[in-house]
C-alpha cells in the first residue's frame, strides 16, 4: 500500500495563478484529490474551462474541480455568468421552487466549465445579525426556512451532475469572529444545536447532499479544546443526529483560525482522526505538501490512524467516482439560456412567480 499517494488523495490543492505551478503540478502528479479555483484563477468562461480540463488531463484519473459558487458576494465565476444576489434574498421569498431552480442554474455554470464540486449552499442559521462572515450568505434566521430552501437548491444543483456542500457544520452563523481571521468560541450545548443550528443540517442530508464542510469553531459545551473541523466529540453528530453518511470536507486550514495554531502536518492529522475524509489546503505548495506529509506519517506511526486514512480515501474514491467527471470542452450553451436570466432577473427583482429550469425559451 502506497501511504503517501494514499494521504495525497485526501487533499484538494489550489494556487495563485490563472496556469498551475510547477509545485501544484507536483502535488497532482502525488495523487491529490482535486484542486480548487478562486477568484485569480478565473478569466472568461472558455479559459476556466480549457484550465479545469488541463488539470484532469494532467491527472489522468477522476480529479475533483472544486469552486465557491454560492451567488451575490460568494461568486467566482462572473464574467458571462448570471449574476445571483445572496440567499437571503430566495430566503425573504421563501419560495423552494426557486431555490431549486437556483441551484439548477449554479449546477448548470458549474458544469459547463468543468466543476465538479460546489460548495454551497451555506446552511447555517443567521442567528446573529453582528456575525461579519456569514450574514447574507445565510436563507435566514429560521432554521425551518433555511433547511427547507437549502434541501431545495441542493436538490436542483445535484440534479445537474454537480455535487453540493452543506455548510459549516455545525454551524457558523451566530459567532461575532470571522474564522478566516481568527478561531471563534461558541457557548452552545447539544440542545441548543438540536434546536437552532442542525435542523438545516438534517433536512440537507435527507435531501442527499453529497458533502457537508466542517466550521473552525470551537463549541466550548462540546469540546473547549479543538475547532468543529479537529473534534470527533463535535464531528460525529454528524453521523449521529444529522444522519449524514458521506464524506466530510474541512474548511480551508490555511485559515488563521488553524493555521496560526497548529502546524499545518498536524491540523491536517487531526482533522482526519476527528472524521473528516476531504481536506482544503487552498493556496501555499509547501503547506499542502505538509498537510500531505503529516496524513502519511500518522499512518506509518498509528494502526489506528491507517484504517482511518484508509476509510476516508474510500469515501472520496466513491465522490469522485459519482461526481467527477472527464475532461471536457467548454459548452457555452449550458450559459445565459433564457431561463437563467429571467431567474436572475426575477430575484434581483425579488419577484418569486415560478421559473421552469427545464425551458429553454422560459
């Protein structure tokens, strides 16, 4: 058994520029997951394309093409792509008919360029209005509204080929610290998590979601030690109470919340043994190599820690199998049809009659 191909396959890279890095190469060649792209990797819709294509070439296997593509402030495709305000807009419409065909719409931009994997939507509860990170993400502030919409977006983005990400589990809407920045602490107990923040949690599982992401937060009730992200005391609600059974995706550890706190071999060890199967380590080479070298040595040390690797490289084996698919040229016809501009512009309207997804003169 090859360890370290095996811990490479647990890890989604990124870089910092619109073409790969000898070092990001390297790191594909070692059996990465996937790759994410952000904001300074994107042009216009055919080069996102030709790019996404390249790195599958490059990997020669099912190679998981990752994006946050959530509408309004969380977008990163944008030229020539629909432009969809926030979800607290389709939450204060409240209207799952058209959450499902935004969802439909992300699916449809993502896959006509070659994503596989979207992370969105975020499911948490916008319990604080002060929270500087999550806000108008958030459907709302009513966990029945924000799990019913949610289960619906997923539904209409997965039904395009594309898989969701429900997130950050537990929940991150009610901290007043931003998790990039920062490791924030939250007071609440099970109770409160069974009444406020799981609910959209459950209804995204029961909806089939394929991934949830973890949160860097530490619930001092819980676990006053580690973040969501590291605590097998936090992380196994999610088998538990959630009833979710695929793979769990770690927020980016580069964030200052991990990062600035532990060193990149071991946040990524940790985040492993605590039940996470997917890591993001989205920008540096040398800390993804790290995160890569740190998943490999805990196997060599630990029988335990081996089986666990083992588990969840199984796990994004089979999400790579379902969602990932082959390098493909661009397909410029899946953007700007009628009905997602007449979506677009009902909601940027905060009109909420029914769009028809399926229509192509809608």
């Amino acid at each position: 058994m090859d360890l370290d191909r095996l811990a490479a396959s647990l890890v989604v890279i990124g870089f910092a520029d619109k073409t790969p890095s000898p070092e990001a190469l390297a790191l594909i060649d070692r059996g990465a997951a996937g790759a994410i792209l952000f904001k300074e990797n994107i042009g216009s819709a055919a080069e996102v394309a030709e790019l996404c294509a390249s790195l599958k070439r490059r990997a020669g296997r099912k190679f998981l093409l990752c994006v946050d593509q959530e509408g309004g402030r969380v977008a990163r495709l944008r030229e020539g792509f629909a432009r969809l305000p926030p979800m607290r807009t389709l939450g204060e419409l409240d209207d799952e008919a058209l959450a499902a065909a935004a969802g439909r719409l992300l699916g449809e931009e993502c896959r006509s360029v070659g994503f596989d994997l979207d992370f969105a939507p975020v499911v948490d509860v916008d319990s604080n209005p002060q929270n500087p990170v999550i806000g108008d993400r958030s459907f709302g502030r009513s966990p029945e509204v924000v799990g019913r919409l949610g289960a619906a977006l997923i539904k209409g983005l997965q039904a395009t080929g594309v898989a969701a990400c429900a997130k950050h589990f537990p929940g991150h809407g009610d901290t007043l610290q931003d998790s990039h920045r920062t490791l924030p602490h939250l007071p609440h107990d099970l109770e409160r998590l069974k009444r406020i923040e799981l609910p959209p949690f459950v209804a995204a599982a029961r909806a089939g979601v394929a991934t949830v992401m973890t949160a860097h937060v530490v619930f001092d009730a819980l676990d006053p030690e580690l973040p969501a992200t590291m605590s097998s005391k936090v992380l196994s609600l999610l088998k538990g109470s959630v009833g979710f059974r695929g793979p769990i995706v770690s927020d980016d550890l580069e964030m200052a919340a991990v990062a600035e706190r532990w060193p990149m071999d071991e946040a990524a060890a940790r985040s492993v043994a605590a039940g996470c199967d997917l890591l993001l380590v989205c920008h540096r080479s040398d800390r993804q190599a790290l995160a890569i070298d740190g998943l490999r040595c805990a196997a060599e040390k630990s029988s335990e820690a081996r089986l666990r690797l083992q588990e969840a490289a199984a796990q994004v084996t089979a999400l790579a199998e379902r969602w990932a698919a082959p390098p493909t040229a661009f397909e410029p016809a899946r953007l700007q049809q009628p009905w997602m501009l007449e979506l677009a512009d009902r909601l940027g309207s905060g009109a909420s009659s029914h769009v028809d997804p399926t229509s192509r003169s809608a």
